[in-house]
C-alpha cells in the first residue's frame, strides 16, 4: 500500500489517499469516520492530474502527521452534510468498500489516536454481520524479542479494552490477538506481528440477523 498526500492547483484542500497498485484500489481517509474509504473517481486525479490534483507519495511514518491536519466535516454546510451521508451509507450498504487504518497495514507505533476513537467503527462491525466477518482494529510490529514481549501485551490490553468501551445495550463487541510474522525491508529483516481483530460477539451477530430476515 502506497500513501500520497494531495494537494489541488485550485482550491486549499487537502486529501489523504491510500492507493493499492496491484487492485487499481483508491481509498481516501475521512476524518469524519476515521476510516478509509474506497473512492475509484480519484484514479483520474492519479493518473492523469485531473482537477489539478498534485499526488506527493509519503512514508507510513507521515501518514498520522497529515491526518492531525484534516478536519472533520462541518455540519453547518449542507454540501458536507451531505458527503458525510454518502460515506456513512458506504459503511453501511458496503461495507468490503471501507478499511480501517489496521487494514492498510499501518502500525500502532505509526498511529496517535486509539482505533476505537473511529466514529464510523461500530457501523462497520454492524454491516458486517450477515458476513460473520471480522476487522482488524490494529496491528503491533516488533523487531527483537524483547519488544515482541511488550507489543503483545499492549496488544492484549488494547484487545480488552477495546472489547469494552465499543460494547453497549445494543451491541456486543468481542475482540482476539493473533499472532504472526511480517516481512520487512524486501526480506532482510523479520518482525513479529500482534493483529488485534474485532467483530460483533456470536449473540449479537444471531439477533442481528434475524431482525434483518
């Protein structure tokens, strides 16, 4: 996954977009739900520069950097009242459209706000249940074995506590670490990596399902 931060010859807008060159996938971040949203329009600005777009790649270390200066949308414009609702109905009617930052590879250590700050995560957890899917909340990369120690336990508490504060009345949330390894630096150095995933907990998927039936 590659990051680019664009900028426009015509107007002071910033984007924060994700773009998987293997898919031909383009996913814009959106502050307003904290998630990654596959928009393909923005593949003519990539490729062609249309709308004067300006694609500046950036590391993954960056990418935090220029979410912080991202603002929300203001409720008060109708035009972002309603580009928040075209997104939010992108979570919900389709879903396997939307990532969390975990999804895209990026790391805890990579990352300031907790992941369960997103706004838009429990709908995404909710517009899954049909697919009995999970979602990774976030990812904790370590170097020796040493770190691997400290990152797997920050990945269980984060996993317990992430277990609780998106749990409610109305939706019950369950959370699990896995285990695994990554490749880093085309093959010369190992990292273990901890994957905290969540989804709705197995009663709360079954009522869900049959209310929709």
């Amino acid at each position: 996954m590659d990051f680019y931060r664009v900028t426009y010859d015509w107007r002071d807008d910033v984007t924060l977009v994700a773009v998987d060159i293997e898919d031909e996938n383009f996913f814009r971040y959106v502050a307003s739900t904290g998630l990654w949203h596959l928009d393909p329009a923005l593949s003519n600005g990539f490729l062609f520069g249309d709308d004067g777009a300006q694609y500046s790649p950036i590391g993954e270390e960056a990418v935090d950097d220029v979410m912080g200066t991202l603002p929300k949308f203001d409720m008060r414009s109708r035009h972002h009242k309603l580009a928040l609702t075209e997104f939010n109905e992108q979570i919900r009617l389709r879903p396997d459209e939307v990532r969390t930052s975990a999804d895209l590879g990026l790391t805890m250590q990579q990352l300031s706000k907790r992941p369960t700050a997103a706004p838009g995560l429990v709908d995404l957890l909710l517009a899954n249940v049909r697919r009995n899917r999970g979602r990774r909340l976030a990812v904790y990369g370590a170097r020796s074995s040493a770190e691997a120690t400290m990152r797997r336990r920050a990945a269980e508490a984060l996993a317990k506590s992430a277990a609780a504060s998106l749990s409610s009345e109305k939706v019950q949330i369950e959370t699990s670490v896995f285990e695994g390894v990554r490749i880093i630096d085309a093959g010369k150095e190992w990292s273990e990596v901890y994957t905290v995933m969540v989804r709705l907990a197995p009663a709360h998927r079954t009522l869900k399902k049959n209310a929709a039936e």
